[in-house]
C-alpha cells in the first residue's frame, strides 16, 4: 500500500508542477517539451521498481520504429529510453483519464480505425516528423496481446517511412519488448497473461497489481533496420519486421536475458519463491478475459 501511495503521490505531484511547462513547450517548440515526458518516465520507473536493460542501439532518423504491444507500460519503457519520442495510438485513447492526458503531453499521433480514409492523414503526420528527426513507435499489431503471442503487424502506415525519405532512404526498425522477470524471478508462459493488459482488463486495477508487486525486469531488443524508399512493398516491410520481433522475443526468453543489474535478494526457498509468484498471480485472476477478436 506504502509503494501506491508514493507513486500516485510522487507521479502527481511532479505531473502538476510539469504540466504548464509542457504546454508553454510543446507551443513554442522549446527544447524542454522533449525532455519533461522523458523525466516523467524515468520517474515511473523508479517508483514502479522497474529495471530496463537495452540491447542493441536505435537507428538513426529518418526512422519509424514498429514494435509489439503488451502493455500500456510499454509507453513507460520505451520513453525512458529515447527522446524526442512519440507514438501512434488509437483514438480512443485521448478520451482515457490520465493516460489521455499523458498521451497528448508525448504528443501522440491519433488514428480512428473506424475511418479508413484517416489513414493518409495520419501517415502524413507521421512522415512529418520521422523527417524533422523525431522517432515515432508504431505499435504495428494494433492492440495488445496477452504476452504470449505476437499478433500479425498491420501495414497501413508502415508507408509513413517512405513519405518521410522523399526521394532517398528512411528505415523502419523492429522493436522487440519483453516483460521477462518479476523480482528477479523469471516469468513464464501462464505468468505473462498478469503482466500484460488487453482485453476488457481494468486499467485502474491492472495500475494498482504492477505497484504493488515492483521489481519488473523488462528487455527491449533493437532490431537491424529495414530500408524503405518509394518503391519499397509496405506490407513486405511489416512482414519482415513481424518475423523479426518475434524472433527477438523468443531469443530473449529462451536465453533467459534479465537487466543485469541488482535485483531483489533471491527467495531462499520454494515457499517464498511461491509467495512472489502468487503476488503476481493471485489478484488479477478475475480480471483476464479472452479477447474477442
């Protein structure tokens, strides 16, 4: 309870000092308005106990970065590890207390699935920036999965990265996240389901489960980027980039990769060993359903 209590605390207080700031910056195009959401995340991080371990390096702009999706914690992850950062997110999302509004601070791009002609607008947005320097992550299932498997990446935008080359080169550069640890304990496949949040999960309770258990041990994978010029196949691209995350996920859990930094003192026997495990497991059974589609 202590740990919820300083996270909400800490992360809102900080949210109201930082939120006039971000506004004055992100109308002005001053500098700060990259690395206040930058700080935030770093924050959370901290407070939420987790620990992020990198592994190979983020392409050089023009890049467009196309990654799974398990999580509305992948937002955390991934914006404490680069800046200037953005993403592409569905429209329902500006709608969501708090994360709505944390959204439009990271200055999300939002898409309405439901109109298919909005692609073209948003592609555009999206080229738009790659161009200026910025990374924009494109969470290319288009939902959330279980943890488990990677859903099929959509191609519609992947053609953002060709838009923003003009009439030389861009890339589009897999991004692999995997959730691989739980105080230091390693998570498996009936595990990932408590990690991740999809389906009709509660996010309030989904909040509150990740506070309280801490210690997350995340890995995010870089890819080798794929070239994409005006003549490039977008769905080829997305296939490929699909084939590769997948493949980066698997390696990361079949070799076992933690962040290498300190973790939690080890359980010293198979009852505490049981006891973490059922922290993670053990309150969040109601709340999984199967998704629809």
């Amino acid at each position: 309870m202590f740990r919820l209590v300083l996270t909400i605390l800490v992360l809102g207080i900080f949210t109201l000092v930082m939120l006039p700031l971000q506004l004055i910056g992100l109308r002005r195009g001053w500098s700060i308005a990259t690395s206040l959401p930058y700080t935030w995340q770093r924050l959370a991080w901290w407070l939420l106990g987790m620990r992020v371990k990198q592994i190979g390096t983020p392409a050089a702009a023009p890049v467009l970065m196309a990654s799974n999706h398990v999580s509305w914690l992948d937002i955390t992850v991934l914006a404490g590890l680069m800046k200037p950062l953005s993403f592409v997110a569905k429209s329902e999302v500006a709608s969501w207390p708090v994360l709505g509004m944390l959204a439009k601070l990271q200055r999300t791009i939002f898409v309405d699935r439901s109109r298919r002609q909005q692609s073209a607008t948003v592609a555009e947005q999206v080229a738009t920036r790659v161009a200026a320097g910025e990374t924009v992550v494109l969470f290319a299932e288009g939902t959330t999965g279980d943890g488990n498997r990677i859903l099929p990446f959509r191609s519609a935008l992947m053609g953002a990265a060709g838009a923003a080359a003009g009439d030389g080169m861009a890339a589009v550069q897999p991004v692999a996240i995997s959730y691989v640890g739980v105080q230091g304990i390693p998570v498996g496949f009936s595990d990932r389901p408590y990690i991740a949040w999809y389906g009709d999960m509660d996010f309030v309770s989904h909040f509150k489960r990740i506070v309280r258990q801490g210690g997350l041990d995340v890995v995010v994978r870089f890819g080798t980027p794929i070239p994409f010029g005006p003549e490039t196949d977008r769905k080829a691209v997305a296939q490929q980039c699909f084939a590769e995350v997948r493949c980066l996920v698997e390696e990361t859990r079949s070799q076992n990769l933690h962040t290498g930094q300190v973790f939690s003192p080890p359980p010293k026997n198979a009852k505490q060993t049981g006891e973490v495990r059922g922290r993670l497991l053990g309150q969040a059974g109601e709340e999984v359903v199967n998704r629809s589609s």
